[in-house]
C-alpha cells in the first residue's frame, strides 16, 4: 500500500440525532444542504460505490465529517467496500446506531484512526441511556482497537475549536499572510449525500463546493476552481479574500513565527513563493 496523501470524509447522513448544538453547527448545515440540488437524506451505497471508484488508494477514506455515521445501517458494508478496494479507513463515532454484529464487522476492518465520541455530563451530546447503547459502548470498549476518546464536557479538558466560527457564540478571527493547513494541502475533502464535494470539516455552510464525485473524478476535485482558488490563498496575503481558512483556527500562519521586520517579510516571500510553486506542479 502506498503512503497515504489526502482525505475523503464521508457524511454518509444529512440528520444526525445526536445533535451537539451549540458545539456542532448540525442546523446551519442542514439548512443550507436543504438547499442544493438532490439533497439526499442518506447516502446510498451503489452511489458510495460509484463515488469511491475514482479515488486513488492513497487516499484515505474517513467515516464521520458532519454527522454520526452510525446511524447509517449499511456503514458497515461502506467500510469494507473502501477497505477492499485498499483504502485506510478511518471513523469517528458516538457508535450511535451501530449494533453489536457492526462491531465486529468494522473489528475486522481494522480502522487505522478510530476516535470515539463518549456521552458527557452537560447534555451536549444527546446520546441515548438505553440498555442497547450501553452494550454497544462496552462490546466497542472491549473488542475494538480504539485510537482516541473525545467527551465535549469542559470538566474533560475539551476546548471547542469553534468549527471555523461557525458555531454560535464563536469569536471572529482572522489569519493573515500565508499559512499551512493539512485539511488543504493534502486536500481533505468532505463528500456529502448527494456526492457533492466541499473543502473540508470545517465548512458546515458549504462555503467552498469543490464538485460532484457521482458526476466527476477525484481529479476533477483536485482541479477544480474553487480548490485552487483557496489553494492559492494561502500562499497569499489574504487582503480582500474571504475564504473559510482565513476565519479557521487550524491554518498555522508563517508569519506568526517570525520577527515583524525586513528578514521576516524577505523569509515570508519565498516560502510563498515555494508553496505556489509546488502547488501549481501538483
């Protein structure tokens, strides 16, 4: 298998019952996804089929983006079609949904990144107290090589990264000059129900539609506008842009580890200079 370049997160349902508003922007999505063409309610999987077939085997394939993946009930045979087709596969779950034989199936998957979402104790996460869940949580804890753990609760540790301001509540930031983001380079495009395509995780309105895998290749996302467009950005001063990398907390801006003055402003030029070079060669 070769090194892994790039992500394809799947948001294989519009809805997600687990709801953790105000940390997760779950109705600003649904509103704008409401209005595209064809917005889907669930992802079939003869279009997850036709999606993942022109995605190159480096790139790995990701459960999870903007709703709890679990809740679809052919997640499984997902995981398994990406993985025979030598895909990585990656999920991340509050393992709402899934029963204990999708447990083993998704075991024998080995998942490379397997991030669990735990219940908290402030009713962020609307996750159910029924005897099914609480069997499913233990047979997950017990069978499955599970990578890392998130609780949204402050008394955890957790530190919303505020979606790119759009949860409610977020402060406006701004990143200046150019920068480096692995959501961007490599891409880590999230692919909705309907096969369209956008930036990244953090774009729960839909800010930068990248294309349409039932439509498209996977090349044609990586050639695409609106992809090189934020693409060149970030090797740019952001003056009159407004893309969704410049309200982001994940873009590291050069410029905020150099000294203001003339040999950082000279060091902030070539790395741009490089960045777009090795951009435009692909």
């Amino acid at each position: 298998m070769t090194e892994p370049h790039g992500l394809l997160d799947v948001t294989v349902a519009k809805v997600c019952p687990v709801d953790c508003a105000p940390l997760c922007p779950q109705r600003p999505f649904q509103a704008v996804y409401g209005t595209l063409a064809a917005p889907a309610s669930r992802l079939s999987l003869d279009n997850f089929r036709i999606a993942i077939s022109t995605v190159p085997e480096r790139v790995t394939i990701g459960f999870g983006a903007f709703s709890e993946p679990c809740v679809h009930p052919q997640l499984p045979e997902m995981m398994e079609m990406a993985h025979e087709q030598g895909h990585r596969v990656n999920l991340c779950t509050t393992l709402f949904g899934l029963t204990p034989a999708g447990i083993e199936r998704i075991r024998d998957i080995h998942p490379e990144s397997l991030v669990v979402h735990t219940p908290d104790n402030e009713d962020i996460a609307h996750l159910p107290g029924t005897a099914v869940y609480k069997e499913v949580l233990y047979l997950a804890m017990k069978r499955l090589a599970i990578t890392g753990f998130s609780r949204m609760s402050a008394d955890y540790g957790f530190v919303s990264n505020e979606r790119a301001g759009n949860c409610d509540g977020a402060p406006p930031r701004r990143v200046w000059g150019p920068f480096h983001c692995s959501r961007l380079t490599p891409s880590g495009f999230v692919m909705l129900p309907n096969g369209d395509v956008v930036l990244c995780c953090m774009d729960w309105r839909l800010r930068h539609r990248i294309g349409n895998l039932l439509t498209g290749t996977y090349d044609d996302l990586l050639r695409s506008p609106e992809y090189r467009r934020v693409v060149r950005d970030s090797y740019g001063l952001g003056i009159g842009q407004k893309t969704l990398c410049r309200s982001c907390m994940w873009p590291l801006s050069i410029g905020s580890f150099l000294k203001p003055d003339r040999q950082a402003r000279s060091t902030i030029g070539i790395y741009a200079h490089e960045v777009k070079d090795r951009v435009l060669r692909g």
